[in-house]
C-alpha cells in the first residue's frame, strides 16, 4: 500500500484502501512500542545504549506516523485534494523512516556488535 501511496494517489479512498492505509499506519505505531518495549527489558546487555540508539529512531517514526494520520485523517475521511505539496511531505514522511532505520541499525552494529560481525 505505501509504494502505491506515494507512486499514485488516487483521486479517491476504496473503503478497502482505507482500511490497508489505516493499517499501516497503526503498525507504525505498534513498531515504536516494540521497539522501545525491546530496549527497555529488565537485565538485557547495553540497555543504555540501545535506547540512546533507538530513540531517534522511535521519534522519527512517531513523526512520520503523525503526518501520515493527518493525511489519512483530511485526504482520506475528509476528502481534501492531494496537493503536490501534500505529496512532498508524504514522501518526505516514508524517506525520513527508512533514513531512521539505516541510522538505527548502523548505529546498533557499530556499538553493540563485536568488530569481526560488522556488515
């Protein structure tokens, strides 16, 4: 759905396209909570540095999911048009979570594993 989202928006929402969008964007929301859930366990090695490398990550995400839920909230409940201003910040949105994640797992390699496991 998020490939078609930013390569074609359609000029109007299926019921069954709301449903796959509003999907997404709540499994956005449920990989910050099991992200930070994950760095934040009890006893787990280098929790500091897990969180201190997760939490750029989580907000970015959080952000994003914000700006899609306003998107999904005008454009597709509300039948605002898609302006291309509109469609720059949903793209910019997508490209700020996968830039998150490179910087997220990067970071996590760097930090956490031993130098002969590094990618």
């Amino acid at each position: 759905m998020t490939e078609q989202i930013t390569n074609t928006l359609p000029a109007s929402f299926t019921p069954q396209q709301r449903e796959e969008l509003f999907g997404e964007i709540v499994r956005l929301y449920d990989l910050v909570d099991e992200v930070m859930g994950a760095v934040s366990l009890e006893g787990i090695t280098n929790r500091k540095t897990q969180l201190e490398l997760a939490t750029p990550f989580v907000t970015q995400v959080t952000n994003s999911a914000n700006i899609l839920s306003a998107f999904y909230t005008d454009v597709v409940q509300n039948n605002h048009p898609i302006t291309a201003e509109l469609r720059d910040t949903l793209e910019t949105a997508f490209r700020n979570i996968f830039i998150a994640l490179k910087e997220f797992i990067d970071g996590m390699e760097e930090k956490l594993l031993p130098q002969g496991e590094r990618a």
